[in-house]
C-alpha cells in the first residue's frame, strides 16, 4: 500500500491483535509491529486484504504513518510506582529518535497513573503528545468495541476523537469514550474501575458461596444467575458467571467450576486503589475485602492445614425455601454491589478533586455502560444520579439507590448473619453492610478512640459542648503496671 496508514499499533499479543482488527474495520489503515517480526508476518498473512501494513522494523512502522502519527502501544506494563521503568518506557525510548514534533504515543495498558503522569511531562518536553488511555472490556472489548479512558490534553484528545469514538462500545448511540482530564486521569479511572471489578467479582463468588453450602446444584445456580440477568442485576459479570457454572468438562463430565483450585490471581490494580485510597482517606471497605480474599484465597496450603486445626460452624446453610434464599441473596448483592460503586466513584471524585481533573462521575459511568467489564444495567441509574445532582457526595443518597438499600437491607443483613452463624466467609458482603452503617450512623465510637488517643500522646480532642476546632486536652489519671 503507497498511502500512509492512519494508526500505528505496537505489541501483537491476543489484545493488540483485535484492537487493530477493531480499527481496521472502522475504515482505517493500520500499520503493526511486533518484537518478533514472525508475529507480525503471520497476524498480517491471516486476514489478507485489510488494510493492514506490517513492518519489521521500528523505523519502518514509523515512516509507514501519516502525520501527526499516532502510535498506540499494547505492551505489558511491569512498573508499579513513577520512578520504575519498564517495557512501555523501553519502546516509548526507542521511539522518540524518530518522531516529529505533535506525533502521539498511546499507553493503552494498565499502567500506574503516576507512571503516566511522568510519561506525559517528558514527552511534553520533547515537543511528543501523550495519552495514558485506560481500555476495558477483554478480548471480546477489544474486538467488537470497548470502553475506553484516554487522559492528556484536550487538544490531543480532539486529533484521536474519530478513531476512538469509531471503534469503542455504544450505548443508545453514545460511544463509550469520553476524555476523561489531563495527564493521569484516564488510566486513573481505570484504575478505580478494575477496583470496582474486584469488589463486583468477590460479591458474586460470596453468592455463589453460600447457594452451593445450601445445597444448590451448579445446575441449579447457573439457572439463578441467568435468572439474574434478565432483571436489577443485569451485567457482563453475572452474565459469565451463569456461563461459567453451566459449562462441563468433556473428560470428566463434571462443572468445570468444580475443578478449578481456589486460588485467586491478580495483576496488581487492586492493590493500587487500595494504596491510592489510604493517601487519599478514602473508605473502599468492600473493595479492600476483596483484594484481601484474593491474597487469602492464594494461601491455599496454609488454609487447608488450618482447617484441621481450627474450629467453627461447618459451613452449612440451612434453608428450608431456597426460592426464599435467592431472593435474599439477590438483595444483599444488589445492595453491596451500591456500595461497592459509591466508594469507587467517592474516591475518584476525591482524587479529582485533589489533583484538579475536574472529573465528570455522570460521563464516566456513562461510558462503563457498555464494553467494559463492568458493564451492568444499574449504570444507567448511576449515570441519571449524577447527571441529576453533579455534586451528589456519595451515590447511596441518590433517591432511587437510597429507596434500594431502604427496601434490600432487612434481606443483606439476613444474609450475613446466616452466613457469619454457618461459619461461611463473607468480608465483602459484611464490609459492604458495616459501611452502609457507619455512613448513616449520627455519632460512631470515635469518641472513645479520641480519649485513647489524647490518654497516651496528647492527641487532644474537640468537645460536643464547644465551637468546633477548638481542641481540648485532659490530664487522664497514671496508669501503673
């Protein structure tokens, strides 16, 4: 092909492969590398008459590119705080010798904010445009249409505008695409958005958990959370989730979930939100119980050896009327499930907030809407709630989520005292229930905590009785022994 292409891709794995496939089939040319030109050769030879160039060399793909070049990188990002360096570093170096001035590079990975941020200040430098552009949705996403978070400057955002909103997800005509803010953002969001994930993952596991100690077979759940997905709970996770116990494996006949060992992985998102929440005294309990069941769940050996060792209820769960039991785990997922979204979307309006991003939270669930991971009918109630009330301070006093926790909570607390009396683990449903609490609790124990802390360091404390900030301190009575 004589023409320039219109997007360049770098990094060939199963992910970038469907991307390209993706904007190819919008209308664009697109140019592809690959470290391993053999790669290259056989992605290229496998879908002949595309407009597909495949080049063997960086300088090669570059000068295959019309200008200003946008270049969109798929590699594996390892760097888990700014100062680390990694692969994305390594191609964004040998790219730059052979850039022009306004050409952008696109971080299309799951990197580290910061890590973008930095990215982003020393391409600026070198007169290069940068965008960190979150994209979820998986393979199938990356394909058929995903939701994407590209950050960086507006102007930028504007040049690739056409060919992202062309090859993302919609939803009643809207792409699932915004330009979220500057610098870090969009792989910010991104990252609260796979924190969310984990929390919408461990919830339904916690379901799961306690139909299959009540007797249910995997027949009979999948059955459930089909079921599920015709309603309130509608979304691509429990949509997989019904899939998933459906399937059988050919050699053994037997559900596949079955044979899968308990044994969590994670790539490190999760550990991030976490992180950014503690810096940002930001309460994300349900997601925090979720990361931390994936820790617990990798300890397997540990956990098989305690118990034969420590005691406790044998897990049972006694229901007389499943149909009854469904309907109070449906309620106590749907509720935690709010929660789980409210201290997602609380801490990054905080973070928003802090770094001036100037965070539009109605857009953003507007574009979690379809193609992502998290896509859920319920979005379109997020989305309303914050398009009604931009300044809504926590998504559980939106009228219709709040008549929800209202009319689900007797059946949550149900389900976590008979999951807690049959000795079955359920932190993110607990966690979920305690925030609920505490956020709607007038005066918590602080009080006390504040004594503690002014008995032994001389904290001080504020006064029920005085104007508040002004601070107080007692002269508590020696403690000997």
């Amino acid at each position: 092909m004589s023409q320039k292409s219109d997007f360049g891709l770098i990094g060939l794995a199963v992910m970038g492969q469907n991307l390209v496939l993706n904007v190819e089939s919008r209308g664009f040319q697109v140019s592809v590398y690959n470290r391993t030109t053999s790669v290259t050769d056989e992605f290229v030879a496998k879908h002949p008459g595309k407009k597909l160039v495949g080049t063997k060399t960086l300088e090669e793909f570059v000068q295959s590119l019309a200008l200003p070049r946008k270049i969109h990188i798929m590699v594996k990002s390892t760097a888990v705080k700014d100062t680390d360096r990694d692969a994305v570093d390594a191609v964004i170096e040998q790219l730059i010798p052979l850039l022009d001035q306004g050409d952008i590079v696109i971080d299309g990975g799951n990197s580290f904010y910061q890590t973008t941020e930095r990215r982003d200040a020393y391409l600026a430098e070198k007169g290069l445009r940068f965008i960190g552009a979150g994209v979820s949705g998986g393979e199938e996403g990356a394909r058929k249409g995903p939701s994407i978070m590209p950050g960086g400057p507006a102007s930028t955002w504007e040049v690739m505008k056409p060919i992202f909103e062309s090859i993302a997800a919609k939803v009643d005509g809207e792409p699932c695409v915004i330009h979220i803010g500057p610098g870090g953002a969009g792989h910010y969001v991104k990252m609260i958005h796979n924190g969310i994930e984990y929390g919408d993952m461990q919830l339904i596991c916690e379901a799961y958990n306690i139909f299959k100690h009540a007797g249910f077979t995997t027949d009979e759940m999948a059955a459930i959370f089909n079921e599920w997905n015709e309603g309130d709970l509608l979304s691509y996770l429990i949509q997989i989730s019904g899939k998933a116990l459906e399937q059988k494996d050919p050699e053994t006949g037997k559900p596949v979930v079955e044979l899968i060992v308990d044994k969590a992985g994670q790539k490190g998102t999760g550990q991030w939100t976490l992180m950014n929440a503690a810096e940002n005294a930001v309460v994300i309990s349900t997601i925090n119980a979720a990361v931390e069941a994936r820790i617990l769940s990798s300890q397997k050996k540990q956990r098989v050896a305690a118990s034969t060792q420590l005691t406790g209820p044998d897990g049972t769960v006694n229901a007389a009327d499943k149909a009854d039991l469904v309907k109070k785990v449906h309620d106590a997922l749907y509720a935690s499930k709010i929660v789980s979204y409210a201290q997602g979307l609380d801490l990054i309006r905080s973070t928003g907030e802090k770094k001036g991003w100037n965070l539009d939270l109605g857009r953003i669930a507007a574009i979690w809407r379809g193609g992502c991971i998290i896509r859920a009918r319920f979005l379109n109630r997020i989305t309303d709630a914050y398009r009604t009330n931009p300044t809504l301070a926590n998504l559980m006093l939106d009228p219709f989520f709040k008549d929800v926790l209202s009319k689900t909570q007797q059946n949550w607390r149900e389900v976590v005292s008979l999951a807690t009396l049959s000795g079955l683990p359920v932190p993110a449903f607990s966690a979920s229930l305690g925030y609920y609490d505490s956020y709607r609790a007038a005066r918590l124990p602080a009080n006390l905590l504040q004594a503690q802390r002014d008995f032994f360091g001389a904290h001080t404390y504020e006064r029920t009785d005085k104007p508040e900030g002004q601070m107080f301190h007692t002269e508590w009575p020696e403690v000997i022994g």
